[in-house]
C-alpha cells in the first residue's frame, strides 16, 4: 500500500508485486497483462533504507509508471538490479487511516 498526496487530495493504492510478468518499460505505450498501458511518469529517484531490505543503504532508483482505465503498471529498478513490476489499483481515501510515527495512534 502507497499512501500519498497530490495537490487537491490525498492518494491511496494497493499495490501487487508481479514477478510472473515479462516485460521492460520504455515505449510510451506497452502491452502487458491484456491491457494496453500508457507511459503516464519516469524518473530517477534517490533512496535510503533502514532495517532488513534486498537494497543498499542508499541509492537511486529507475521508475516508470503506465496507467490503463484508472490501473497501475509500475517499473521500479534499484541500482544495478532487474525491474521489478507491481500493478495497483486505487484505493477510496476514506476507507484508510494512517498514522504518522509518533502522532496519537493507536496501539498495534
């Protein structure tokens, strides 16, 4: 789950990792899954990490996202590793609570 904001609202999706399918971003639109995706964002981002992941400390990270009738293709390398692909689908703000560390939430 991704819990975000845009400029007029907040932006919650739901995120699938999707290491079956077989494919590599790039053209502005691509065929994957039976649905025809296009290229809505790309970028490089730089990351850092704590605790227990597969990534380095710090680092950049590829992206690109396609958008097919209100879904989610994502491509998201980090470093020198292969793409990895994940679908999302949104998800209604109001149906999610989320809490920042340290404000009154409560307990797990």
């Amino acid at each position: 789950m991704a819990v975000g904001r845009d400029r007029r609202w907040s932006l919650v999706r739901l995120w699938t990792s999707r290491p079956d399918l077989n494919a590599t971003p790039g053209a502005r639109r691509l065929t994957v899954d039976g649905r025809r995706w296009t290229r809505h964002e790309k970028g490089v981002a730089d990351y850092s990490t704590e605790g227990r992941t597969p990534y380095a400390m710090s680092g950049r990270c590829d992206y690109v996202e396609y958008l097919h009738e209100g879904l989610f293709l994502s491509f998201e390398r980090f470093g020198a590793l292969s793409w990895e692909i994940s679908t999302g689908s949104p998800v209604p703000a109001d149906l999610v609570t989320a809490y920042r560390e340290g404000d009154d939430a409560p307990p797990a």
